[in-house]
C-alpha cells in the first residue's frame, strides 16, 4: 500500500533503488495484515471504572464487537461503524449494556455518567442497527435475539451458512448460537478466509439484569430475590485470517482450561485479560498471564478503576500492581479510541 505514496511526480525524484527500499521498510506498518484492536471507553485516551467493549477488526474487513457493556452510547455511538458481528461473554449488566453513556466524556473516568439501557440493553439496539450475527451461547443468544425482534418488529431468523460460513455484511441481524467449545466461522463476501469465533470456558456466572426482562419474570423472580441464568458465562477464541489467535478471558477467577485449552491447544498469542477485582487478585491475574497462559502479548480491561491518567496507568493502582508482577512479555491497558495492530504471531506491531 504504501508504494501508492511514491506514485506521480515525487516518483521521479527517488532512484529505483531507494524507492524500492523505502516500500520495504514501509510495508510492515501498512497494515494490511494486522488485526486492529480498539478499545472503546467512557473517556478518549484512558482506561476508566467502566469500560469493557473492544472491536476486533480482521485484515478481510470483518469487525467483531466483544462485550458491548456500559461504555458506549448505544446504536447511535459513532465509534462503532459497521460491525458484523457481536460476541458477549455473559449477561451482567456492565457487559450486556443495561445502562449506557449518557454522553461521550460525561462525567469522569472514576464515575462516568450513565442512563438506562432498559429494556433493550445496548447490545439488543447494537445488534439491530447494525444487522449483526449474534455469536453467543444458546440463552444468551435468544435473549438478544429477542430484544433484536422487539426493536425491528420482526423474528431474528438463525443466520444462513455458506458451506458452513456466516459471510457478510447481513441485511438483517440473525442468530449464530454455538455451545462452548464449538466454533461460527464468518467470511467477508470478498474474501475466501473466514474468522473463526469459539467460546471458551470461563469461571463465572451469567445472571441477567432484573430490569432488562420483561414484567412476568420480574414477578416471578423479586419475591425471593432471584436471579435469572442465561447459560454458562464463557470467554471467546477468535482465530483471525492473518493466524492471530485471541483469547478473550471474559469475567474469571482462575481456571485449569487457560493452561489446557486456551494455550495448549488453540495457542493463543494475544489475551485480553478482564481484571475485576471480585475474581482476580493483581497475584491471580499475573499466575493466568505468566504461567497458565503465556501469550506474546496482553491486554488489561474491566478494571473497575481509574487505571489511568493521560493515557498513562498510575502508579497507586490495582492494574499498575498488577502489570508489575507480569514477566516476558507487554501488557497493553485497553485505552479508549486508540487502535492497536496486532500481527499473526500476537506482536503488536502498531498503536501501542
Ligand atoms: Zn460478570
Ligand atoms: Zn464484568
């Protein structure tokens, strides 16, 4: 891409030599076979209490929206641009989005300010506007499926498969369920490389937000102060079509299938960490990366702090112990807006 630079008139004022170098050097930073991560967050350029959502972008085009949550405005977010596909780990509130931003940088990192989400979530209006394949686990799935309905006034249909493939863009959202450990490929049309999309098991639970469901199960559940389950909360895989293998922790405390599954059988070179304090001690999280683990490269989101100021993770924080307890390899804090490229082997190789 960048020898488009030296095409017309400034061309002749390069040798055929020096061309020739500069296109090499400039063609590790082009892109082309990146995956590009951006985090998107309450506050530009921070990692603040309740950002959660990344998109993954793969160098065919295909864009992944990884756990909605909080941190966005809904539909009409104009960080989001096309999406293909939307991932959720499980059905808590700060992930499927029973509250959004009131506004982009309102309030402060520390207590971003917020407006319900209800009845829809910010995930169901994400999904809708944006004719999304939802890639969830089983009840996971219908729900969103179902606020997809209510919003577009009419059934979500599963999504068709071209030999096996879910191959966009859609023209209308559609429901790509899939059990743990099972794998939704989708393919850009012009491409003949698919993503691969696989959740993976995750220790946590996956109860839905009482004022995201509807007035009969309210009833049901309020009198005992019950919680509804939507399945078994997981992380995901994604294999992109450059060989990046991502594994997305989800909410977890530790667990042997990050050594066994995650690292020693899918290989995963990139890890976004979720690092809440009700599941991982900075001790906890570093024993994941180091030992169970052992990706190239980390990312650290869902911190439930204000891990950073001016982009930089201060010093009296959890995520600060935390990444000075992780040995061999980068630990990138999910900043908002700004966009890594990651290369096949998990390196990134720009916006870090
Ligand atoms: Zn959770
Ligand atoms: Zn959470």
């Amino acid at each position: 891409m960048s020898i488009v630079a030296f095409t017309g008139g400034a061309m002749k004022q390069f040798p055929a030599h020096a061309i020739f170098l500069a296109a090499f050097l400039a063609a590790p930073a082009a892109g082309a076979q990146n995956v590009k991560v951006t985090p998107l967050g309450s506050h530009a350029g921070e990692l603040c209490t309740r950002d959660r959502a990344t998109i993954f972008e793969d160098p065919t085009g295909v864009r992944i929206l990884y756990d909605a949550g909080q941190s966005v405005t809904g539909a009409d977010d104009p960080r989001l641009g096309k999406i293909d596909v939307v991932i959720l780990s499980h059905a808590h509130g700060d992930h499927i989005g029973d509250l959004k931003l009131k506004a982009l940088e309102s309030g402060t990192c520390a207590r971003p300010e917020v407006v319900s989400a209800a009845p829809n979530s910010t995930t169901g209006e994400i999904v809708a506007a944006k004719n999304a394949a939802i890639v969830m686990v089983g009840p996971l799935a219908n729900f969103i499926a179902k606020k997809a309905e209510t919003i577009k006034g009419k059934p979500t249909e599963a999504c068709a498969v071209n030999a096996s493939d879910i191959v966009g863009p859609l023209s209308a959202p559609c429901t790509a369920f899939v059990q743990t450990g099972g794998t939704r490929t989708f393919r850009a049309s012009a491409s003949s490389k698919a993503v691969e999309i696989i959740p993976v098991p995750a220790m946590h639970e996956s109860t839905a937000p009482i004022a995201l469901l509807g007035e009969a199960s309210r009833k049901n559940l309020q009198p005992d102060n019950m919680s509804l389950t939507l399945g078994p909360a997981n992380g995901y895989v994604i294999r992109f079509t450059n060989g990046l293998v991502a594994y997305l922790s989800g909410d977890t405390g530790l667990h042997a299938e990050m050594q066994l599954v995650e690292r020693d059988f899918y290989h995963a070179s990139l890890m976004e960490l979720n690092f809440g304090a009700s599941a991982l001690s900075p001790e906890g999280a570093a024993y994941a990366v180091n030992t169970l683990v052992q990706p190239v490269s980390v990312i650290v989101n869902h911190v439930n702090e204000a891990a950073t100021s001016g982009g930089k993770v201060k010093p009296d924080t959890r995520t600060a112990a935390f990444m000075a307890l992780v040995r061999g390899r980068p630990v990138y804090p999910a900043l908002s807006g700004q966009t890594m490229e990651f290369d096949g082997s998990g390196k990134c190789v720009a916006g870090c």
